[in-house]
C-alpha cells in the first residue's frame, strides 16, 4: 500500500467519527470569560442608532443608510434616511454630481419581537469563535478539503517525524473546537478589494447606560464585531437579528441575513489553516532555515514564495512575519530571506532582523505606543516592498525635518540616522477601505529618539500632518 493511500484510509477513519461529532461539538461556541457589556438590566430602551453604509467600485458609491428606532405607544417605530451619489442624466463616464440622492424614510411600525432579539444579541457575552451551525450542511466538507492538504504536504516528501507530524494535524483540525478556531480564522483575515461595508448599530437606555457595535467586515455575515473597546465577537446572532430590524432597502440588508454557501465556508476554512500549510511546506523544503527563524524569533507567519523574483531555480524565498520571542507581539518584521538547499543563504539576515526589532523597542517613546496599542500592528519591512528605511528615504526624511523645524542637526550630521528604523503602524497590514485611518510612521534612532509621521516625503509641519520628536525618555519636544 502507498503512503498516500495509506494515509487516506487513516484520515477517513478519523473523519466518520470527527464530523459526526463537529456540528453538535459547535452549536455552543466558546465564549470570553466575563461579557462585553453587563448582563440584561430592567433598564428600558430609549433609542438604537444605526449606520449601513458601503464604498466601493460604483458611481453610486458612497451608499448611506441612517436609521432611528425609538419606542412610541405600546411597540417601536423606525424612520431614517438613504442617500447615494448622484450621476449627471446622460453621463456614461461614471462623473459624480457635489449633491446627493437622499430618500427620507418616514416612521413606520417595527415588530417589538425583533427589537428586543437585537438588544438581547447587543447584551449577549462576547463569542470568542464561530458557531458553527451558520454554515450548515457545508461542513460536511471539511474533511476533503483537510484531506486534500495533508495529502498535498506528504507529497513533498517530509521526514518520517514531519509526516506524522503532518497527519496528527489533519486528524485534530477536523474535529470540533479546531475546526471552529480555523474557520474563525479564516472568516477574520480574508480580505478582497473594492468592496468596503461598515455598519455601526448603538442602543442607548434609560439608565444612562449604551451598547455599541461596529464592523467592516467583508466576510460571512460581516463578522466578527467590535466593540466600542475593540474587542471583538463572532455571534452571527448579532447580524441576523440586526439584518431583522432593518428595512429591506438598507445598504448591508443582505450581506448581514443571507446564510453562506458552500464557497463561504471552504473560503474561511482555506485561509483559517493557511498559515498551518505554509509551515510544514517551509520546514519540507527549508528545515534548517526554518529552525534557525525558530531559534531566535516567534514566527507569526512563513511561506515559500512561488515567485522568487531572480528565478534562481536553486533558491526558495521565505517570506517571514517575525517578532522578539520575549517582546510585544504586535511588533513584527516583514522579511523576505533566501534559502540554498535546506539552510538560509544569508544567516546575517537574521542579525539585521533582530537589531531592527531591539532598535524599535529600545527607543521609549516607540515602545510605550506599541504596549498602548496592542490592537494596531507595527510593522517593518525587511529586503521587502518600497517601504524600508534606505539611503534615498534617509534623504527624503532630512529633507521633511527642515520643513518641519525638527531635528536640525540631521543635516550637518545624516549619520545619526545610521541603523534608524522605520515602523508603520496601523490597524492592520491590509487596507480596509476608505473609513481607515492613515497608518502613523515611525522613525526610531539608535540612539532612543523617535519621530512618529502621518504624512511621508512631503510637507511640514501642521495641525493636519503633525511631526512629533520624542526624546531618549519617551517626551515630546
């Protein structure tokens, strides 16, 4: 018997028990300890704002819609308004007009059922991973699809240890719990282009007290959702039962009701064990490149690069998103290494890696915004894409702090910016769309100063883009 074979009867074994059991494991999906918000009080509904808007590839774009539910006599009314852009009669360029469509809503009965399902699903306690149960029948499907990926790694010929190694995953990430926490996964990274919802829903009581939610998510019924703190939950009974009270006309109406299909889900579990398969691919193919990144970094991410741009069909590029072991998990590096045969080509790679990080969180102002700011991401890039600190983005820098009257001396002196670091940060390495906000550049010395940028290369010093300089303590100057 071959050892794909082989393997195929092993994880068909594994899967008629594990998927037997998966939907009943998942119908109470894992919740935070503790709630977003304190249980349901007697404290009576006074108003729930909404906000469902949409930008995107469209001359109609942006698409508002604005809704009000207050309660009036015995249930509650809602009434709002929708506005899109305008287009001139007879333009086929896709120019918009400086005034807007807008359509008045008035007034009209919403059940009182489906007003209080949104207020309880406002109150409910955070949901930590996706139920499940959303998808349907369409889990029936992940284990071909893990089948195929296991099968997928074997064929590169992993040691005897990588491929049980290999199997043992594929055996416990069909089952229930990591089956959800995959699907989670997946359902919070995936992203696509041109197609930017946002929807913000806030109810306010009697007591003083208010709930808010927000997403711009473009996955499975836009979730997960944030709080009004950050935190986020993945109760698919919070869309569906704010898709419960909104008109039929509302921007997201459908996106937040309509059930996923089969496609929605092999789309989550796809990009939830990603990062799974790209693993075991580096270490097949670069074990001992793979265990020297081990070795020093915590590796949040690796993969082969399946175009390496010098077409060197002797080398395999690693892509690695890399932070200190010990360090702030949201400081990473964005490196792009070579491998020969099964090492790295270059081991000093590894020094400029970790001098860049101990450069960042060495300079105080730096560190304290990273250790504020565990949501956002700082991000540096190493020998990847146009956003490192070189010798032309060194010029450009000196030519912006004269602009700007700050730091005077890097003109008579550029070499204090010798082994300066550039860090982006922003609330994700991907855009999201129109509604995020411009990432903040950081710019950390050797020496412990820092100078933190919202605008590059162009531009002094104003209340729009200001330029703030921080001292070896972390105060601004």
């Amino acid at each position: 018997m071959d050892k794909v074979n082989g393997l195929g009867i092993g994880l068909r074994l594994a899967a008629a028990l594990a998927i037997a059991t998966t939907m009943s494991s998942c119908t109470k999906p894992s919740r935070q300890e503790g709630s977003l918000h304190p249980p349901a009080g007697s404290a009576a509904l006074t108003r729930i704002v909404i906000d469902d808007d949409w930008d995107g590839y469209s001359p109609l774009t942006p698409i508002r819609s604005h809704w009000v539910i207050e309660p009036r006599g015995s249930g509650y009314v809602l009434y709002g308004t929708r506005s899109q852009s305008r287009i001139p009669q007879g333009s086929d360029d896709g120019s918009r007009l400086p005034a807007r469509d807008i359509t008045n809503v008035p007034a009209e009965s919403i059940p009182t059922p489906a007003v209080n399902a949104l207020v309880h699903a406002l109150r409910a306690p955070a949901q930590s991973s996706i139920d499940l149960a959303l998808f349907g029948s369409t889990v029936n499907h992940a284990s071909t699809m893990i089948d195929e990926q296991v099968k997928g790694m074997v064929a590169l010929a992993p040691s005897q240890a990588s491929r049980q190694r290999i199997v043992d995953w594929g055996n416990r990430v069909r089952q229930g719990k990591p089956l959800a926490d995959a699907v989670t996964s997946g359902v919070d990274s995936a992203t696509h282009s041109d197609d930017y919802p946002h929807a913000r829903v806030e109810a306010n009581f009697t007591d003083g007290s208010n709930v808010v939610f927000s997403s711009d998510s473009q996955n499975t019924l836009m979730l997960p959702w944030h709080d009004d703190s950050g935190r986020k939950t993945f109760a698919g009974e919070l869309s569906q039962a704010l898709a419960g009270v909104l008109p039929s006309a509302s921007t997201n109406r459908i996106r937040l009701s309509l059930m996923p299909a089969q496609g929605d889900f092999d789309g989550a579990l796809r990009a939830g064990i990603r990062d799974s398969f790209t693993r075991f691919k580096a270490q097949i193919i670069a074990p001992e490149a793979y265990a020297s990144l081990q070795s020093r970094f915590a590796i949040e991410s690796v993969e082969t690069d399946p175009f390496p741009s010098d077409f060197d069909s002797t080398s395999d590029t690693l892509l690695v998103l890399s932070g200190l072991p010990a360090g702030p998990s949201n400081l990473v590096v964005s490196a792009s290494l070579k491998a020969k045969g099964s090492a790295l080509a270059n081991t000093a790679d590894l020094d400029g890696i970790a001098t860049a990080l101990n450069t960042a969180v060495t300079s105080t102002a730096l560190r304290r915004a990273i250790l504020a700011n565990p949501g956002e991401q700082f991000l540096i890039q190493h020998g990847v894409g146009a956003r490192t600190f070189d010798d032309g983005a060194k010029k450009r820098f000196i030519m912006q702090m004269s602009e700007a009257n700050k730091l005077p001396e890097l003109g008579a002196h550029p070499e204090l910016l010798d082994g300066a670091v550039f860090v982006m940060e922003s609330d994700d390495v991907l855009i999201k769309g129109p509604r995020t906000r411009s990432p903040t550049y950081w710019i950390a010395l050797r020496d412990g100063r820092a100078v933190a940028l919202t605008r590059l290369g162009v531009g002094g010093n104003d209340d729009a883009h200001p330029v703030r300089v921080y001292d070896t303590d972390g105060h601004a100057l």
